[in-house]
C-alpha cells in the first residue's frame, strides 16, 4: 500500500503540485488513471488470455475518468459503492495491484482470500462495499449506510456507481426513491458506456438520459462527459456538497462508452465499427495528458515518467500475484457466520 | 399479567431500542399508523421519526437500506407486512445480506421480521410459510417462535446478533398464545430447540402454531396412556440436531410436523439426518406431516384441509405406534 502512496507522493512532478489545485487534481487523475489502464489491460490482455485467471474479467477501458474523477472527490471515510468499471476508487483508497491481481488470480493474497473474485471486493476498514452480481442491489444498500452516516451524525456521504444497464432494474428505482424520500446523503453515479452486454441503450429505456429520471425522484439530475476526468471530478463534488447540506441525493450521468466487451471473453462484434473509432479519439487519459500539456501542469518527460513507474510496479504486482498460494481447501468452510455453528 | 406474543416482540423490539441507540426500526406502516399488526404501536410517539423509519413500498429496498446501516454500525430491524411479501427482497438477502461475511468479511447485523403463517383466511398471498427458501440459504439465521416467551427472548438474540437473521413470527400465535414473562431482561439463544412437552412414546418434531396442533394430538392421546414428546425447533438455521436426536434415541418413533408445504420443506432435511445418525435407533419409519403442495387456499373448507390439525396427527401418530 505504502509503495503506490509513495509512487505518487515520490513523483516530484506530482509533489510539486498541491492536491487542491487544478493541476495537482490532475496529475493525481493521471497517475491513478493510468495505474488502472495498465493493471486492467494486463488482466484483460495478458492474464487472461494465458489463462491465469479461470473467472470473469470486467474492465473499465475508457470509462476511467468516471471513477477516478469521483474518487478524488470524496474525503477517505465517504463510503463508496463501486461497480465493476471502477477499480481506480480501490487505488485512491489504498489497495495495491498485488492484491488486485491475487484477487482475479484467487490467491490468498486477494482481498477477498478467493472466496470471491474479479470486482467483487470491498474492504469496510476503507469504507468500501463490495458489489454483488445483480445490478443495482447497491443502490438501496447506499441508501441505507447514508441514512446510517447522519443517523449517527456523521458529515459523510456515500458514493454508489453503477452502468446504465442497471437502471433498468427495479432495485435501482426503489432505492432512488427511497434515498429521495429519506433524503439520504448520497451521490448516485451512472456510467452510461451505452452496452448492458449486448443491449444498446434504445432497447434499455425510452428517455434520452439516465439523468432525465431524476426529476421522476424530485431530485437533482446533472449529465456529464464522463471522459472528462476534470468536469466528473466537478460535478461530483457539487453533488457531493448538496448531500452534505442535507439536501439529499443527485443522480449524475457520466456519458461515456465501453472500449471492451462485456467481459474478456466478449468479442463485442454488436457494436458498429465506427463507435470504436469515434470514441478512440475521446480516451479519457490522451485527452487529461494534452490538457496537462497544454496547461503546463507537467512536461511530457513528467508524464513518460509516471507511466513508466507503473508499468515497472505492475510488473512487480503480477509476479508478487503469482507467489502469493492458493488458499487451503479448508478455508471454505470459514465465515459463513460469525461464529462457526459446526455440529449444530 | 400475562403478555401476548405480539406484545412479547413489541417488548423485545422496545427494551433493545432503549438498551442501544443503535438499534432503529424500518418498515410500511411501522409510524403512525403502528404496522400492520400494530408490533410497532406507540413506538413512532416515544423513539420518533429517526429511529422508526416509515417507507415506501419497496420491499427490496427495505432489506437493502437495512443491510447499508447494518454494514455502518447500525442494527435494523426491517419489517416485512406479510412474510409473503419477502420474496420482493429476496435477492437482498439471499445474494447480498447472507454473503457479505463470507465473501468479504463484512458484519451485516440485520433482522428482517416476518408475520408468517395461515388459519386466519387471509388466502395465498397472506398466509404463506416461507420459511425453507431461507432455511436453504447458508448465512442466513432463521428463527420460528412458538411462545411469547421464546418470541421476546429470540427477538432480543436476533437483535444482538452479527449475522442476518430472518424472524418468522405467526400472525395465528399473535393474540392466542400469552404468558407471565420474567421482569428482567432476559435473551434465548439461537440454535437451541427445547423439549416443549416431556414424552417416551412418539417425538413429535416441529416449530412455530404446529407446536399447537401437536400438543392437542398429545393431550388426546395421552387419556389413551400414549405418551408424546414435542420438541419445539424454535430456530430452523441452525438447526439443533443435537436435541432432535436425543429425543429419537429416546422415543424411536418420529412425527416432523410443518405448516409449511412438504415437499422440500424442513421435514425432508430433518428426516434425512435422523436416517444418517440415529437409524439404529428407530422403530417404525419417520414420518411426515405437512401442508400439501398447493398454495394456501383462501375459502374456510379449503384452508382446513390444507393445513395440518390434531386429527391428521392422531391418524399419523396412530399408525406409527402400530408399526
């Protein structure tokens, strides 16, 4: 954990800069950003296609500005709710790739020591809850932990990310609502990368946006070019202050698009040729690097610099992943409870 | 004075509210208006709003905000109106509540009540025992009460508890079963059957209203000089077999007994342990006496057939002890 802390604090281009700043916002941005493009396509591109990892692979190519720029919104006890396109908000809270790695490889080293993979990690310790399978099942349970947060007087929010797909589900819209009722300070976060799997958007809702609903809730709806990392960053903020002031929710679209498949073994050929081009040009880290660049935030040696230290720490990371062993068969029957109830 | 089991729960939900702040209460109905069977009444007056949180109807979403403020601290007590509507938040128990520790090993200290169970003509969508889906979901607890007493002492468990807990409390028990309960606090663990009625003739292995219908069995048979044991199972995950196969070892004739429908129900799965560990032991097959495999019907001719009464378990226990 310390080596990325360090990684990034040790980055004299990224020292320099204060977080506060626009530009130290946007160093930080690149280097997680980074961080979680070069981790990701070593999973979806190498470990995956060697077979190291037997389970499924979600990757959020393209979409990093989304979690990132909301990441670096929140103070680190803000309770986050990823979905599976989000593994940056993991690295600003601290994780490290090792464990990322062991987790996709089901190694003891995971976070969740094999007894679940890919995404599916969470880590209460840094207020983090993990997703499960079913889209939208964190939307209430959101709702509920803010509700919790100012029951107890706490000045935190929770964050709770999920696609466009999701929407579509009924725990989406009731947890909305409930969240809009009690109005809980939480920030509700769409990742419209426009494909559940294989549906587009036209065959997933009628409306035009996912943030066209939020009136339907009486709350806030704010859309965003969510490959902007800056703007998301922006936004999520505001959203961020309103939850604080006891306003309640937003619902934020972040208008973005699935560079991948579904997962690593969907080819993704539904998806017209021309969409893949187009949306090559708007990566979201080309785009912060030349805004970097042309802002004078950092030089592009700065930049090469920063990218080369992660693609070093990744290596390290993998073969770190791949000594760490499988765990031993005994451990399945562990924490099914609290307290084992064997032999009742 | 003696304490209904409805008045049982309400206490046990009151006195841990009062024990610990964390303690709220979430539901339809729960406020003002006191719940549908009037568990929570008077309690919107003394906690206030922020600790009894009326909703929408939104079962799911009920289950999941309950699980959110468990993860943070705090111990909810969701109510569901009817245990038939439990399904709408299936999958935020089943998937997320009971998986949380064993996947990431997150607490997710959540009691989710449900006022189970038929005899009162509230047909196929107000009488239900749904009480096997939940037993066949690791993670989960899932108690059935069948006394005022047991009801106010397991609810206070449940609530103390760290892992997820399903309450199925019988909407027929609510006004019909009362007690003295003792004037101090007091807690009956989960996981723990009771001999309910002392017997050495026939076991009679059940929970919840059957616990009734079984004793009416044994108060029949007993001018006969059959004597019956009842062994209420109070919590169904998990389950007490050490005290199931005590009372087979010493009785060898078995009866399990459930309102819930047969097939797949608790019955099976108590019978099979039986044969794998305490086959030596009995005399005569074991039995079963459930709801059959229809949903429960609404017209009172109907309901009487479909669910389990003294008479099919005299029948029953009749034919075991001329095995």
């Amino acid at each position: 954990m310390a080596a990325v802390k360090s990684l990034l604090t040790g980055n004299p281009a990224i020292a320099a800069e204060e977080p506060g700043t626009e530009a130290g916002l946007a160093l930080r941005a690149f280097h997680y950003m980074t961080l979680m493009r070069e981790v990701e396509d070593r999973i979806e591109r190498k470990l995956y296609r060697q077979g190291k990892i037997l389970g499924g692979v979600y990757v959020g190519r393209g979409q990093e500005a989304i979690c990132i720029g909301a990441g670096l919104a929140v103070e680190p006890e803000d309770v986050l709710f990823p979905s599976h396109r989000d593994l940056g908000l993991y690295f600003i809270r601290g994780i490290h790739p090792r464990q990322v790695f062991a987790q996709y490889m089901g190694r003891v080293g995971g976070i969740t020591r094999g007894k679940d993979g890919n995404m599916h990690m969470g880590d209460l310790s840094l207020h983090i809850v993990a997703i499960i399978s079913a889209m939208a099942a964190s939307v209430p349970v959101a709702a509920g932990a803010a509700m919790a947060l100012r029951y107890k007087g706490s000045r935190n929010v929770a964050l709770c990310f999920f696609g466009d797909g999701a929407t579509s589900r009924g725990d989406w819209h009731e947890g909305l609502n409930l969240a809009a009722v009690q109005k809980a300070p939480v920030v509700y976060i769409c990742n419209n990368n426009q494909y559940a799997y294989s549906t587009p958007l036209s065959k997933q809702m009628r409306c035009e946006n996912v943030a066209d609903r939020a009136p339907g809730y009486g709350i806030p709806g704010h859309i965003v070019d969510g490959n902007d990392v800056l703007a998301v960053n922006a936004t999520v903020k505001r959203a961020i202050e309103h939850a604080r002031a006891g306003l309640g929710p937003s619902l934020i679209e972040c208008k973005s698009f699935r560079m991948t498949g579904h997962s690593a073994h969907d080819a993704a050929s539904y998806v017209p040729e021309h969409l893949w081009a187009e949306w090559a040009q708007k990566d979201p880290i080309l785009r912060l690097r030349s805004r970097i660049l042309a802002e004078g935030w950092a030089e592009e040696q700065d930049l090469d610099r920063i990218t080369g230290q992660i693609r070093s720490e990744v290596e390290e990371a993998v073969e770190w992943a791949e000594n760490s062993p499988y765990p031993d068969p005994s451990e399945v029957l562990n924490n099914v409870y609290e307290q084992s109830i064997e032999g009742k | 004075m003696a304490t209904t089991y409805l008045e049982a729960i309400r206490e046990g939900i009151w006195e841990e509210m009062e024990r610990d702040p964390n303690v709220f209460v979430i539901g339809e109905d729960i406020g003002i208006y006191g719940g549908a069977f009037k568990i929570t009444a008077g309690m919107l007056d003394h906690f206030g709003e922020k600790r009894i949180v009326d909703t929408p109807i939104s079962e799911s979403a009920i289950v999941g905000a309950a699980i959110g403020a468990g993860m943070m601290g705090l111990r909810p007590v969701a109510e569901m109106q009817f245990a038939d509507f439990i399904t709408c938040g299936f999958d935020q128990i089943v998937n997320f509540a009971a998986k949380c520790r064993y996947r990431w090993g997150a607490s997710v200290p959540i009691v989710v009540r449900a006022p189970s169970g038929g005899g009162i003509h509230g047909g196929p969508f107000h009488s239900q025992n749904p009480e096997a889906w939940f037993v066949h979901t690791p993670g989960l607890k899932v108690i059935t009460p069948s006394t005022a007493y047991d009801a106010k002492g397991l609810v206070k468990s449940a609530i103390r508890d760290n892992d997820p807990v399903i309450f199925f409390e019988h909407k027929a028990l609510y006004r019909r079963v009362k007690e003295e309960l003792p004037q101090e606090d007091y807690t009956v663990p989960i996981g723990k059957a009771r001999v309910f009625r002392e017997g050495s003739d026939l076991s009679i292995i059940t929970y919840g209203a059957m616990v009734y219908v079984a004793e009416e069995a044994a108060t029949e048979l007993e001018k006969e000089g059959i004597s019956l044991e009842i062994v209420d199972l109070r919590t169904l995950l998990p389950i007490d077999e050490g005290t199931v196969l005590e009372s087979v070892k010493k009785t060898s004739r078995v009866i399990l007994l459930h309102e819930d429908t047969l097939t797949g129900g608790i019955g099976g799965e108590i019978a099979a342990r039986i044969g794998e560990k305490a086959f030596e032991y009995l005399d005569a097959p074991v039995m079963r006496i459930a709801a059959p495999d229809t949903p429960v019907p609404y017209s009172p001719p109907l309901e009487e057939a479909f669910l389990p009464n003294p008479q099919k378990v005299l029948e029953k226990a009749r034919q075991l002890l001329g095995y």
